[in-house]
C-alpha cells in the first residue's frame, strides 16, 4: 500500500470513476448528483494532492514521478476538470438526457493528463496520453445527433490517431536508437555519445506527437473545427486541463529526458512556439464565432508558454508553469462567459455579433469579459501581464533576445482580436439580450476568475512563483 | 492617492448618472487638494526623493515602490488639476453611459498618477500601459464618427512602442540585478547596451510624446475623443513621453544620449516645421490644435536632449505649460462645439460680437501656445531655445521657424474664428459663455499667466532634480567635445535676447 500513496490522487479518480458510472446507472435522469460527486472527487484529489509525499521519488520502475512538477500540473488540471464539470450543469439538463457519463469521461481523461504530467518514461507518456485522448475523444462527439460535434469528434478521432502513430514512430526510434525508454536512460544516451540522425529523427516525431496534443503550428489544424464543435464545457475543458498536460509533458520530455540535446530541440521549439504566435493571432481576424476565436487565442497563448520552454533551465520551467496557471483560469473564466450567451429560448450562441452592445444589456458580464480579454492580450495592469513577461523574463535571461523581441512585437499583433471582441461589447450598439441564467456556482466561479486576472491576481505571484519555483526545481 | 480614485472609479459603476458626476467630481477635487498637500509638504532642499512607500510584491522582480520627486510633483500636479477640470467639461457634454465614463476618468487618473510616482521599473510599465485600456474606452464609446478607427489606432501604435521598453527593461534587470528606479539612475550600464537600451525606450517614449514620424496615431484620436478625452491626452498623457526621456533616456543611458542626440534633433526639427505646416491647412479646429500638440512637444524633445539647464528647465516648463495651454485650447473648442455640434473652422466666424467673454480668453489661450512674453508659453520655449542654441544652432534655426510659423497658425486660426462676420446664422445665435465654462477656463487662465509671470514658483521644486540629472550627463557623458557648442555664455544670452525680441514683435 505504501507503493500506492503517491498516486493517491489518480487512486481516488479512478475509483470515483467506476462507482459514478455505476450510480449514473441507477440515478433519476436529469439529477445533478453525478455532477457534484465528480466535482467532490476532484476536490478531493487536489487534497490528496497535498498529503501525498512529494519526494518519493520515481516509482514502478522509474516509470512514474509524483514530484513538485507533477503536483502543480496536476492541481492545475483537477480544478480545471472541476470547473468543465460544474460548466456541463445546466448545460445539458436542458438539452441532452445521457448527462451521467459526461462527469465519468472528464474524470477518466483527468487521469490520463495526470499521469501524463507524472510520466518520467516515454510507455507510462504514452499510456496517459492515450487514456486523456480516448476520453477526449468521446466528449468531442457528446452530442452525437449534433452534426458540427459529430464531426468534431471524428476529426479529432482521426487526426488524435494520426498524432499518437507519429508519436509512436518517435518513441521507437529514440528506443531504437538509446535502447532506453526511461527518461533518464535517454538523457543519459543524449549526453553520452554523438547525436546521430537517428536520435534526431526520433527527437523531432516524439515532439511532434506531443505538439499535436499542445495544438502548436504546424501541428494545430484540427483545434478550430474541435474547439468549435464540441460542447462549449468540453471545449473549456480541452482548452485547459489536457492541454496544459501536454504543455507539462513536452516540458518535461525536453528537459529532462531530452536535456543534453537542447540545441537540437530548441530550433524546434523556437519555430513552433513563433509559428503558433503568428497564426494565433492573424488566423484569428476573420473570425466570427467565439469558440473558434478562443481556439485561435488558445494555440496563440500556447506559443507564449513555448518560449517559456525554448529558454529552457529552471527559469524557463517556472515561467511556462506560471503561464500555465494564469492561462488556464483567463481561458476557464472566458469559456463561463461564453456559457452565458444564450438565445431567448435558453439555445446557445456563438457568433461574435451576438455579443454586441453587451456592455449595455449585462454590465458586469461585459465587463468580466472584456477583462479576461485584456488579460489574454496581456495588457497590464490585468494579470495576464505578468505570466507574459515571466516568459520574455526566461527568454532574456537565457540570451535569446531576438526570441523575446519578436515574442514581445508579436503580442501587439495578437491584441487587435481581443481588441476586437472589446469593441463589439462596448462600442457596438446592442442588438439583443441574452437569457439570464441563474447558476449561482457559476457566476461565484466567473467572479472568482475576474477577480484573479484582476490587478488584485499580482498579490498571487510571490505564492504562485513560491510553488512554480518548488515545481521547477526538479530540473 | 492612487487608491482614492480607484474606489471612487467603483462606486461610479454602481450608481445612476446624476450621482456617478457627483461622485467623480468630489473625488477630483478631493485629490486635487490632496496634491496641493503634497505640494506644500514637499521640501525642494530636502531629499531627492520624498513620500516613498516600498512594499514586495513579486519577488525580485516587481516592487510596490512609490515616490517623487520635484519633477514627478509638477506633473502629478498638473493631472490632479486637470481631472476636475475634465469632469466638470463633461458634466453636460456627456448623456450617455454617465457611470462609466466616469470611472473610466477616474481609472485613468489613478494610473498618470500612479505613472509618475512608480518607483519601480516594472511597476511604471504597468502603469504606463494600464492607460490604453480607460482611454482606448473613452474615445471608443463617447467619441466621434470615426472613433472605433481612432481608437485601435491609438492603442496599437502605443502599445507597439511600449512592448520594446518591456524588452529593454527585463534585459535591464538582468544586468543591473534591480528593478528599482533611484538605483538605476545611477547605474553605469556598458555603452554598446546603452545604445540598445536607449533606442527601445525612444521607441515607446517617441510614439507616446508623439515625435514625427510616429504622431500619425494623435490626430486621430484627439479629434475623435471627447472633449475632456482630448484635454486629458493633450496634457497629461503626452507628457508621459517627456518624463520618460528625462527619467530613463537621459540618467539611465547618458553615453547614448549623448551620442544620439543628433536624431532627437533631427527628428524633432523635421517636427516642427512639418507639423506646423500641417497645422496651417487644417480645416478643422481640433486637428489643428492637435498638430500644434506635436510642434511643441518637439521643443521638449529639443530642450531635454540640449544637455544643459535652460533645456532641460525649459522642456520641463514646456510640457507643463503646454498640458494647461493645450488642454484650456481643447476646451474652447469643445464650448463652441457643444453649441454648433461641428468642429470646421469655416462654420464660425465673428464670435467677438457676440460672445466677448469667450473671444478674451480665447485670444488669451491662443497667445500663450504662440508663446507671448508674460505667458506661461513663452518662459518654456524661451529657455528651451537657449538651451538649443547652446548646443546646435540648427536646432535653433528651426526651432525659431517654429515658433514664426505658430503664431502663423494660431492667429490664423483665432481670426478665422473671432473676427469678421459670422458665416452662419447659428454661429450668430450662439451664447457667451455659461458660469460652468467660466469656472473652467478661469483658472487655468490664471495659472497660465502666474506661470508666465512668475515660473519661479513652478521650477522651484524641480530645480534640484534638473541639477542631479545634469551632473549625471555631465559626469558620464564628455559632451563637450561632440558639441559644437560656442561656449561663450554671454555670446548665448546675446542670441537668445535677439529671439526674445523677435518674439514680442507678434
């Protein structure tokens, strides 16, 4: 039992997994206590979290760490599966009676990203990250008499295939050519000897694998149509918890088990993290539906934290796990005002105009709103600010200044599209209203967010940088 | 301080109109006597920097570190007195979505205050930043036709500058080790960085000041923005660039400034007489002005990089002369705008006949930004010009067919405005001016002219930094020897008497 404590936390998801979907079963359709007992057992995970021991070390043969690195990640992504699962309340009572399963599957894909953070060798990575995907994969296509979400599920089914064959393809080569899969038998290959085109062959498909999941360019086709189609909780979900996995993954895989290589992976990662930057932000001009917006804003926003990664070391650890943090509640808190945009008959909508004149029908709607896009931008004096020049911090120290010079320029060109949703909001004369929803959870949960990117969040960064730098210690 | 207006910014938020200007107004005034309490406590002999607050926020890198200097005073100054002025330009002006403009008001103040007061690298970039959001706000939601063009103009050009400060000031505090602004004035960082630093912070101080090339984005916005909007950005947020320069550019990086001060000339030469043509062609009240508003920024620009005290004095009076004269200029357009609901020059005509009162200060307005001897005007550019010539005659050369071509453009524009006939029969109808506008105009008159008449009062407080900043371009920077400077301080005076001369002839 001893060897169990420090995945205590996957433990209780799985467990709680299992007898939620036997309890859906048997539970009076449409009742909310799947929801909240799923919610209950992320919460409860996120305390397990802290009582398991943190330096225990690798475990199961090296193939798994429940280190400071994993517990950050982790706890990002526990509440940000709490959060897509309080999102689903009201959303498919209303509209869709099979809610039961919906808690089951985000718990079951919140063990796969949490193993995926913990993976210190390339089968337990690989394990996690197909556990995440299968149950992404299903939620993608939830609302399966939906056409866009069917179709969203498919496409994220083949092209997620496609992904984890070319990962698989990586995984073999650098086996093949290491004759390790643990993360340290491969740093330890990488330092020992020359860096063949074998290893680099290997280096370049396991990376872009992991940059499918990340949804960096070139790699990013599929985050449109998905983010799109599926059911907005399930978008929010996929913008946060497993996507900042993947990120902590990849951070973790070039770090660690890539570390004497950097100079090969750092080009790489350079060319994905501008690449994401630059079609983040101009994709994202002819948007007219929200959710593909965020899905452009989300592969722009992962560029940032890829620069974090390029300047490698500690410094670079910590600012992506910074990023991190403060990119997944900017998204959580956008998502919860995307929930509120609904029609007079309670149907939801999507389109960027629906949203005009905002400012004058729902005040303090717009207002959050315009707040989680000026933190998305990165404008200070809101939160989101300071995550952006922690990266450009990380990329200055580690002597890339061009990186952080085109990085800096680049955000300029980003902020016309939240500009954009701004002006909608506020300049815009309003054409309709929403519905008002009473979900009380929610709107406690949006002020929360607000109040976090608000400049009151800069109190947070001497304890989220206190955890970020314990995090980053590892490496 | 910077708190005061924040919470009055929210409690805006949360009542009806009538209140929210109720409450904005008490909280401008209530700052506006806190700065005078400022003003009174601080001691021009004392230290260099008083009423600090320094508190830890973000590790090594982020400080709430709060303090000022007799330059910061001034310009803090000049925001507390200009807010409620502002507040009061729109108590009528303004119908729409009260509450929010209001807080956006008092949003802004909080950060021009908090701006020349930080401290702290990173927190003055905040600040500095922070004012895109209310303004990008104000011209957007309140402004004119073309005010969503406007408005991302604005921002995006400022924020494009700025981003390349941010750079700069990260690699700044990864090779001082500190972000902390008094340490940093005095630190010696190597000249071949210097050159890099100094040209990242032109870029963002440039665009904000606005310098020519990159002032494309003021025109704009200042004739979009409401009136108070215009008053604020004319005299308050383009002297954010001004500060800059004498805060970082020349104490943090004297080597380069020392050897860049050919571009800054340069630049602002090209400023001024180009603008200053522009500004004769206008058609429209609120662009001339605003063209005016680059053209004498360019004097600042001049007499900052002069490297000697009357520049430097002078670009500091400038700025502040400026910020009341452009600002009181913007408010005479707005009282006839808010008559005739138009801004075209060729509208009006012959308001001396039935509008006295305004015609007087108006003309008193106008005199000043010419730059008439017992005006605030006339002190800045006076000094500013002798500073120049001290340094460049050029610079002097040009600096002065900016002045010639001021008055040219300014009196054009007041007799086109006052005298003659009037061309329409509503320019005829409208009223002289109600006691709100008079309570308005009337006391940046009379600063204006106090300034003119007797600027000691104002340079008194800055006169110590002006020197702490001089003996660190000095002692760094052996200008001395890239200058082709004369040297003969009475051959200077003789100079600068002779344009004082040419001046009062106007």
């Amino acid at each position: 039992m001893g060897n169990l404590a420090p995945i205590l936390p996957e433990v209780i998801l799985g467990i709680a997994a299992i007898f939620l979907m036997l309890f859906a079963a048997f539970a009076r359709r449409g009742s909310s206590a799947t929801h909240w007992l799923a919610v209950l057992a992320l919460l409860g995970a996120c305390v397990a979290l802290a009582g398991a021991p943190q330096e225990s070390g690798r475990i199961f043969g090296g193939m798994f760490a429940a280190d400071g690195f994993a517990a950050f990640g982790k706890l990002i992504i526990f509440l940000s599966a709490a959060v897509a699962v309080i999102m689903a309340h009201g959303w498919f009572d209303r509209e869709f009676e099979h809610s039961g399963e919906y808690p089951v599957l985000i718990l079951l894909s919140a063990i796969g990203a949490s193993v995926m953070v913990s993976a210190t060798d390339l089968m337990m990575l690989y394990i996690g990250l197909e556990l995440q995907s299968l149950s992404a994969y299903v939620l993608a296509s939830y609302r399966r008499h939906d056409a866009r979400s069917a179709e969203a599920g498919l496409k994220y089914f083949v092209l997620g295939g496609l992904a984890s064959g070319i990962l698989l393809y990586g995984i073999s080569l650098l086996y093949g050519f290491t004759g390790a899969t643990s993360f340290t038998g491969i740093s330890a290959a990488f330092a020992g000897g020359s860096i063949g085109f074998g290893l680099i062959a290997g280096l370049a498909f396991t990376l872009a694998g992991i940059a499918f999941k990340i949804a960096a360019v070139p790699f990013h086709m599929w985050t449109p149509d998905v983010y799109e189609g599926a059911p907005t909780p399930v978008t929010a979900f996929f913008a946060s918890g497993p996507k900042i996995a993947a990120v902590l993954l990849g951070t973790r895989v070039c770090l660690d088990a890539l570390g004497p290589a950097t100079d090969q992976w750092r080009q790489i990662v350079i060319f994905a993290a501008l690449a994401s930057i630059v079609l983040g932000a101009v994709a994202a001009y002819g948007q007219t539906n929200i959710k593909r917006l965020l899905a452009y804003s989300s592969i722009n926003n992962v560029g940032f934290a890829l620069v974090g990664l390029a300047a490698g070391g500690q410094g670079g650890a910590q600012a992506v796990l910074f990023y991190s943090a403060v990119y997944v509640v900017m998204t959580l808190g956008a998502f919860l005002c995307v929930l509120r945009m609904r029609d007079a008959d309670g149907r939801p909508m999507e389109s960027l105009s629906s949203l005009s004149g905002l400012s004058q029908t729902q005040p303090l709607l717009a207002l959050a709103l315009a707040m989680f896009m000026f933190s998305l931008a990165g404008i200070p004096p809101l939160f989101g600010f300071w995550p952006k020049l922690m990266v450009f911090n990380a990329a200055v120290d580690a002597g890339l200044l061009p990186l952080a010079i085109a990085a800096a320029v680049l955000t300029v060109v980003g902020a016309y599209y939240y500009l954009k949703i701004v002006k909608i909001m506020y300049f815009d004369e309003p054409t309709g209203a929403f519905q008002r929803v009473r979900e009380p959870v929610q709107t406690a949960l949006i002020v929360a967010c607000a109040l976090f990117v608000s400049p009151l969040g800069y109190l947070l960064i001497n304890p989220i940088g206190r955890l970020a730098a314990n995090a980053a210690s590892i490496f | 301080m910077i708190f005061l207006p924040l919470f009055a910014a929210l409690a805006c938020l949360f009542v009806r109109a009538e209140a929210a200007r109720w409450i904005a107004l008490g909280a401008t005034l209530a700052l506006f006597v806190l700065g005078l309490v400022l003003w009174a406590g601080y001691d021009p002999a004392g230290a260099q920097w008083q009423f600090v607050e320094r508190v830890s926020v973000g590790g090594r890198y982020l400080n709430w570190a709060l303090g000022i200097d007799g330059i910061a005073l001034m310009l803090i100054m000049l925001s507390v007195f200009l807010m409620p002025i502002c507040i009061g330009a729109s108590w009528r002006a303004i119908e729409r979505r009260v509450p929010e403009y209001m807080a956006a008001f008092l949003l802004m103040e909080a950060l021009m205050i908090g701006v020349f007061a930080a401290q702290d690298l990173l927190l003055f970039y905040i600040f500095f930043e922070g004012g895109l959001i209310p303004m990008y706000l104000i011209i957007g939601i309140w402004g004119g036709v073309e005010r969503i063009k406007a408005s991302y103009k604005f921002f995006l050009y400022t924020l494009l500058g700025s981003v390349l400060m941010l750079v700069a000031m990260l690699v700044m505090i990864a090779t001082s080790g500190t972000g902390d602004i008094p340490t940093l004035m005095a630190y010696d960082f190597a000249p071949g960085l210097q050159y890099w630093l100094w040209l990242a912070f032109f870029a963002s101080f440039a665009v904000k000041m606005p310098m020519w090339p990159v002032h494309t984005w003021l025109p704009d916005a200042h004739v979009q923005a409401p009136t108070a909007g215009s008053v604020i950005l004319a005299g308050v947020l383009l002297k954010m660039g001004g500060y800059g320069f004498i805060r970082f550019s020349l104490p943090m990086f004297p080597e380069a400034s020392a050897q860049l001060w050919p571009l800054v000339f340069i630049l602002s030469s090209i400023a001024i007489v180009y603008t200053s043509l522009v500004a004769l062609v206008q058609a429209d009240m609120k662009k001339l002005i605003a063209y005016s508003s680059v053209a004498h920024m360019a004097f600042v620009t001049f007499g900052l990089f002069a490297f000697n005290r009357q520049g430097i004095e002078g670009a500091l009076i400038v700025m502040l002369s400026h910020g009341l004269v452009s600002g009181a200029l913007f408010l005479c357009v707005g009282v006839i705008y808010d008559r005739m609901h138009t801004r075209e020059i060729a509208k009006y005509g012959g308001l001396a006949n039935n509008m006295p009162g305004y015609a007087v200060l108006f003309l008193l307005f106008t005199m000043a930004a010419v730059g008439l001897p017992g005006t605030s005007g006339f002190v800045g550019e006076f000094l500013a010009m002798m500073g120049t010539y001290a340094l460049s005659t050029w610079g002097a050369i040009f600096a002065t067919t900016g002045i010639i071509l001021g008055a040219a453009y300014m009196l054009y524009l007041y007799w086109r405005i006052s005298y003659g006939e009037a061309r329409t029969a509503d320019a005829k109808a409208m009223t002289d001016l109600t006691s709100r506008e008079w309570l308005l105009l009337a006391p940046i008159a009379a600063v204006v002219l106090w300034m003119g008449i007797y600027p000691e009062s104002f340079m008194a407080p800055m006169r110590a930094d002006v020197g702490r900043v001089l003996a660190r371009v000095e002692r760094t920077a052996p200008a001395g020897d890239s200058r082709p400077t004369r040297g003969n301080p009475a051959l200077a005076t003789a100079a600068a008497t002779e344009h004082g001369g040419g001046e009062a002839a106007h």
